[in-house]
C-alpha cells in the first residue's frame, strides 16, 4: 500500500513538473512575440519610408551607470564605453538598416565616446557630432534646452525624406517620450501638423 501511494505521489510531482515546463515554454514563446511585434512593425514603417520619421536610438550596451568622476569630454579612457558586445550590437543594427534598404537621411549622436562609436559602427553615414544630444544624467540644469533643442529639430525635420537617426542616451529619449529604452533600442517619432512630436513606433536593440 505504501509503494502504490509513493508510485501515485512520484508520477503526481513528474506530471506537474511536465506542465509547469509547457507553461513556461508557452509563456516565453507568448512574450517573444509580444515584445518583437512592436520591433517588426518599427522596421516596416522605416521601409516604408515616410518623410519626417526621426529614429531616436540609446546608445548600445556600455556595461554601468552614469559616467566616471574624472569624465572628460572627448577623453574616451574617462568614460564609460561600449563592450565588445555592444561592438556587435552596434554594427548588428546598422547591418539590419541596410538589408532592408532603410533611406538614412543624417546621422546625428551625442558627443560621448560610446554614442560616437555607436554611431559610427552603425556605418549608415557620415556622424555629426551634436551637443543637444549628450547626456544631462548627471546635470540636470540642461535637460529643458536640450530637449527643446531637440524637439525642435523634430518638428523641422517633418518633410525630411530619409530616417534621421539620433543616438544619445536613455534620459534624452525619456524627457521626450516618457520610455526607458534599452541598450540599442529606439523610438521613432515624427511630429503632426500642429508641431506635436508622436511616438509612432519601435525598435528593440538586437
């Protein structure tokens, strides 16, 4: 009777440990799809090529937070830079922009090291360097002018025929679109014919 009891509880807990597996595989197969439908229909828009589509991208995966006390504006060695993942990140994402035949119109990064490298590995075009877009994590005294800087430039970008990339960083795209975006992420914003920037899509970093 014992044996027959301990056969029925060890089939019970394999049974069970067999649906929580189905469960889990489901349930990540579910928000694979969930979070990389958003990505697809962001690059489908930029295909589409749209005049006015402004692709603010974070900057890729530059392992920490913040910048170090000694940070010095065009010092990369002070910085907080990419890894060799974000390397490939990088140059993952500019490949992608260019197996779908994306138009780039300009390119357009923040001055720290790890934008600046982003920008170029992306290989979509000559980088231009633009203070509005380098990061006010650590002084907040300059986020409302740079923002404005940069909502303004979105605005007048309206009949621009060909993506504006801007690479910066997560607070930059934040104070404009209230998203925290990932390493490598992007929002892609256009603005209305009153002058409203619009969040219209998305892209998750690769």
């Amino acid at each position: 009777m014992a044996a027959r009891n301990y056969l029925k509880r060890k089939w019970f807990l394999r049974s069970l440990a067999l649906l929580c597996s189905i469960g889990l595989i489901i349930a990540t197969a579910s928000f694979g799809a969930a979070t990389n439908a958003p990505t697809q229909a962001g690059w489908k828009l930029l295909q589409r090529g749209d005049a006015g589509l402004v692709v603010a991208m974070r900057h890729a995966i530059a392992p920490g937070t913040g910048d170090p006390a000694n940070f010095k504006l065009g010092d990369c060695s002070t910085q907080r830079n990419l890894s060799a993942r974000g390397r490939s990140q990088a140059k993952q994402i500019g490949a992608e922009f260019r197996k779908r035949k994306i138009k780039v119109a300009r390119v357009l990064s923040s001055q720290w090291c790890r934008c600046l490298e982003t920008a170029n590995l992306l290989n979509l075009g000559k980088v231009e360097p633009l203070p509005a877009l380098n990061s006010f994590f650590n002084d907040r005294s300059q986020a409302a002018s740079q923002t404005a800087t940069i909502r303004k430039l979105i605005v007048n970008s309206r009949n621009t025929k060909g993506a504006i990339i801007l690479v910066t960083h997560q607070v930059n795209i934040t104070a404009i679109t209230d998203i925290v975006p990932q390493s490598g992420e992007a929002v892609i914003l256009k603005s209305d014919a009153r002058g409203k920037v619009q969040i219209i899509g998305r892209i998750g970093g690769l």
